[in-house]
C-alpha cells in the first residue's frame, strides 16, 4: 500500500481505494461491466456512493505495531 491511498471504512471493514470512478462513466452500462473492471484494476470489491464507484482492496487482517 502507498502511503497516501485513501482508506474507507464501510461496516466495520476497512477497505484501500484503489480507483474512484463518477457513475455517470458507466452510465448506460449493466453491472457485468463495472465487475470486469474490477477484475482488471485487481480490486476485489465495489462500493457505491451516491456519486462514485469506489473500486477497493480489502483490509482483512490489520496488526498494530507499537514501535
């Protein structure tokens, strides 16, 4: 992860963005193409705003270091 990717936080999960897209880019489109750039940026899940697709890579496990 590079340190200046966003975080989202979405239900108690924790999610690095990866890719933010306006809806209306893919406006007129069915979700089968939404998924297949999924796939091809490598993000494993979408979330959805009210203006954005947010094209994420889950954080599942997270391990505080105290340095």
């Amino acid at each position: 992860m590079l340190p200046y990717q966003r975080l989202y936080k979405h239900h108690d999960i924790l999610y690095v963005v990866l890719r933010e897209i306006r809806l209306t880019r893919f406006e007129g489109m069915d979700m089968e193409v939404v998924k297949e750039f999924r796939d091809f940026i490598g993000a494993d899940h979408v979330l959805r705003t009210q203006t954005h697709f947010l094209f994420c890579e889950t954080i599942h496990d997270a391990e505080i270091i105290n340095e």
